[in-house]
C-alpha cells in the first residue's frame, strides 16, 4: 500500500511495452537484431529473384509476343528433327541398297569367273584317270569326253592341273601326248570336273561312249566321285577383239 492507504495501481500492458522499450533487457535486445538481420535478408532475396525473373515486368502484349517467338522456335526445331530423322532413314536405305547391289556384283563377277577359268573352283565332281600305255590314244577321243561333260552340266574343267578347260579352249595332236591352249600334256591324262558326280559319271559311262571308246584303242579310263573337288588352273582374261557389250545393259 501507498503511504496514503490506497493500493498501487496495476500497470496495463500498453505501461509495460513503453518500460521495455525505453529499458530493453539483453534478450529482448538480441532478439531484435535477428529479427532485423532475416527482415534484411528477406528484402534482399526478394528484390534478387525480381531482377531473375525476365519477364516479371513485361506487359501482356509483350508475354503474348514473347510466347509466339517461343512456339515458331520449337515448330522450327520440330520439322529440323523432322528433316533429320528423315534424311537418316534416306541414308540407311541408300547404304543397303548400294551394299546389296554390290553384294550381287560380286556374286556375278565370281560365278562368270568360274565359267571363264580366271578364278580357282571347289565343289562336288569327279576326277576321271586315263591311261594310254601304248601313246595310240585318239585325240577325237579326249575331245569327246570334254563334250560329254559339257553336255552333262559341267561348271569347272582342268587337265591335269596345268590347264583350264573352257569354251575357247584349243586342243592338238602332239607327238608326246596332245597340246592343250600351247601346253604339251603326257599321259596319264588326269580331268578334275566340278559338277553333279552321278550325272557327269554317268555321261561317261553309256555304252559305246567314252570310256568304250579308250578302252577300244587300248587306253584305260577310272572315274572316281568326290564331295570335294579342287579346279586350281586359272586363266588370264583376254580383251574381245570384236564383241562388245551392249550399252545399259
């Protein structure tokens, strides 16, 4: 109580925050400068994602022109995709074709290789032995069994692996045996064929045929079949003299 008797007046809060402020104890006063220091930062922060932001201050007219540079941009990167991916496809087809093609080329070059004798063979055949003991052997004879394998599918014909026998092959009596293309061959004559081996045995075989016909003069003829026969001569290309190709064909 007051010397007078009467009870001290209760302080209203309003009394208590002007106490505070004119004597702030040292919470309150820390508390203060951290409120100060995230008020600054927020500020800060703020005004920083405003000057990011290109196009926080653009008027309407201007986003609605910004987002149509926007749209024609990706249109053009689409149909440049478009351009690309298609061109690719272009590409890849163009590469098999051409490998195709070229794979077919090389297939012809070397089927019309076999048949012309410029490149050695393999495959399936016989490989016919003819003996002439006495040197009487006829060259009708030796030229007869070359048709008769022609006649029969032959694909791939060499005398005893010096000379390859093809369409423009020559053949001549020689003293020594026969002259095939210039080169003297002695007998046992030895005629590696690539072909069907029944068929071409077969050829050879009929009465009154080839082998009749040696065995006639005093010769002898073997045929043996193989799963495997090698034609190794080759021949050098000769330049036509007077055929030439037909243009675009």
């Amino acid at each position: 109580m007051s010397e007078t008797g009467t009870p001290p007046r209760e302080r209203s809060g309003m009394d208590r925050l002007r106490r505070a402020l004119k004597s702030p104890s040292r919470g309150q006063a820390v508390v203060g400068v951290l409120v100060g220091i995230l008020a600054f930062a927020a500020v800060t922060q703020v005004r920083l994602a405003g000057k990011d932001d290109t196009y926080a201050n653009l008027r309407e007219a201007e986003l609605i022109q910004a987002l149509n540079g926007l749209q024609a941009a990706s249109r053009k990167a689409e149909r440049d995709i478009s351009d690309l991916e298609t061109t690719r496809d272009q590409l890849r087809s163009s590469t098999l074709r051409r490998t195709t093609a070229l794979e077919q080329a090389q297939k012809e070059v070397q089927t019309l290789g076999v048949l012309a004798g410029t490149v050695p063979a393999t495959g399936p055949g016989i490989t016919i032995t003819v003996e002439d003991p006495k040197n009487e052997l006829s060259l009708n004879h030796l030229l007869d069994g070359i048709e008769e394998l022609r006649n029969a599918g032959v694909e791939a014909v060499e005398i005893n692996d010096r000379v390859r026998v093809i369409a423009q092959t020559s053949f001549e009596e020689d003293p020594d045996g026969v002259r095939v293309d210039g080169v003297v061959l002695k007998p046992p004559y030895v005629i590696d064929a690539i072909g069907s081996p029944d068929t071409l045995a077969g050829a050879l075989q009929f009465q009154d045929g080839f082998t009749d016909d040696v065995e006639a003069d005093g010769g002898k003829v073997s045929i043996k079949k193989a799963d495997r026969v090698e034609v190794s001569a080759t021949r050098t290309p000769v330049k036509p003299r007077y055929a030439e190709a037909v243009p675009g064909q």
